[in-house]
C-alpha cells in the first residue's frame, strides 16, 4: 500500500494526505525560491523530520528503561547551499525537562537520538549538529 498521495494545487502548494490516517500536510515554496512561504516547505519538512524522528526514538527508549520524557522538544534550524540547491546542514536543538536524568539516562537518549532510521537515511555529506539539553 501506498504511504501518501501528493495533490500539487498550483500556486507552488502541494497537499500531501497520509492514507492510512488521513491525516494532510501542505507545503509551500520558500520565499528564497518563488514561493509565498506560508507553509513548510518540502526541505523544511526534510529537516523537520530528523527532529521528529529522533525525540520518537528516544520516547521508544526512554519508555524501554523507565524514564519520561514528556515535553521534551526538539528546535530545528536548516541551512540551505547553492550549486546544486540542497539542504547543507541540519541543526536540532533537543530540551529535556528537568528530570534529573542519569548519566545512563543521557547516554540512552544520545545514542537513540542519533541512531533514528532519518538520521540514517540522510546522505553522509549533509552536515547533522545536534545537541542536548537537560
């Protein structure tokens, strides 16, 4: 079965639908690009994804070893390079509330963060920092 179905809607907007959910997300063309930037745009959900991957990962952890992690969030910054047009580098910013985590407690959410399936998929050349605060 498909994962998603993209409907282009003119105007460089596109309505992507989740078929199992049916769950939609639009995306726009950036200003930097020709576009209105009133939605994500198709490498900011690229980047966007990292973060969502890696705090899930981590939730799955922390869950695993009996920690919470609820309200945890994760700022994404994504910088763009020219010749070709590409996303250069991915900048997540993970907070943790303050939970007194353990030393194992960290290396748990550290390890899971950057072992998420997008941080794999993502080509080796394109630039990750990460960081945690707790």
């Amino acid at each position: 079965m498909a994962t998603s179905k993209i409907t282009y809607n003119g105007g460089l907007r596109t309505t992507s639908v989740h078929l199992r959910s049916g769950n939609e997300i639009i995306t726009d063309a950036p200003v930097d690009n020709k576009g209105k930037g009133e939605a994500f745009s198709p490498t900011d959900l690229l980047a966007t994804s990292l973060g969502n991957c890696m705090i899930t990962i981590v939730g799955i952890a922390a869950a695993e070893h009996g920690f919470n992690i609820d309200g945890a969030t994760c700022e994404i910054t994504k910088i763009m390079a020219e010749g070709p047009r590409r996303v250069a580098e991915i900048i997540a910013v993970l907070q943790f509330p303050a939970n007194n985590y353990s030393d194992k407690d960290k290396k748990i959410i550290e390890r899971s963060a950057n072992t998420c399936p997008v941080f794999y998929s993502l080509h080796p050349d394109l630039k990750k920092t990460i960081s945690f605060n707790y």
